[in-house]
C-alpha cells in the first residue's frame, strides 16, 4: 500500500493553513493517502473539523484516502493491550497500526512519543515536521512519497 499518513485532531484548525500546505500538496499528487475510520473517537473528532471531513470525502472518491474498518481496529487494540502510552489518544496509536501508517501529523508531544515507540522493522514511522521549514517539510515528504507503482 502506498504511504499512509494520519492527521491528528490537534491539527485540524492548521488543516487549510500554509504549514499544512506542503502534506496537502503531497496528499493531492498521490504520494501518500489519508487513513481513517468512522467509527469511536476518531470519528467524534472528525465531526468537530468539517474542513478535513469534507477533505477526506473528497481523497476517498479519488482514491487518496483509505478507510478503516471497525474488525481491523479491534485486531490493532489487541495487539497493543500489553502496552503503556503516555498520551490519551490510544485510538490514534490504534488506526496507526491498522492503517500500517507511516507518517502521524500531530501537535501533541506525548503522541509523538507514543507513535515513535510503535516502530518496528516491517513498520517505520515518523511525525510530520508541521512547524519546521516549508523545505524541510517538502524533504521530509519526499522521503516517503509513494512511487507510480504503488
């Protein structure tokens, strides 16, 4: 699957602003796809943030975005029981590991922590530099853009 990438409520007022531009422009050329759910918390967030909700819509209908299951969720929440987070957003960890994402965008400095802590060989991961350089931004992305094949 191509490069997934998830987009923290944290961030959802910065959704249109120009430090998100440079995710938005990789998103719109097909170098990485939006994973999310429907369901549980994810969902009341997405509720709060009409502008990534309309988003969204928009990259599944184009194929830019991948949707989650609920069965997936759940395998995802098992495999992470045993494990101590120091964030309260468990249901972000959850869709990471479920959505095989790549890269998290996020403000939360506790979530970072808690999705670099997931990192595993099959599984690298990596927070989204969104107050960093428009370069560095367009550096970090290009490192993880999907090839045509994908």
């Amino acid at each position: 699957m191509c490069t997934g990438t998830i987009l923290d409520a944290s961030l959802f007022k910065l959704f249109d602003k120009d430090e998100m531009k440079p995710w938005r422009k990789w998103i719109e050329k097909g170098y990485g796809k939006i994973i999310y759910t429907q369901s549980g918390k994810f969902k009341k967030e997405l509720m709060k943030g009409p502008k990534i909700s309309s988003y969204i819509v928009e990259k599944r209908r184009s194929g830019s975005a991948v949707l989650i299951d609920t069965e997936k969720l759940k395998k995802a929440s098992i495999k992470l029981n045993s494990r101590n987070f120091r964030s309260d957003d468990r249901h972000m960890l959850e869709l990471s590991v479920a959505g095989n994402a790549e890269v998290l965008c996020t403000g939360d400095e506790k979530l970072k922590e808690d999705i670099l802590s997931l990192v595993d060989h099959d599984q690298p991961r990596a927070v989204y530099p969104h107050e960093a350089s428009r370069k560095a931004q367009e550096k970090f992305l290009n490192k993880r853009r999907c090839t045509s094949s994908n």
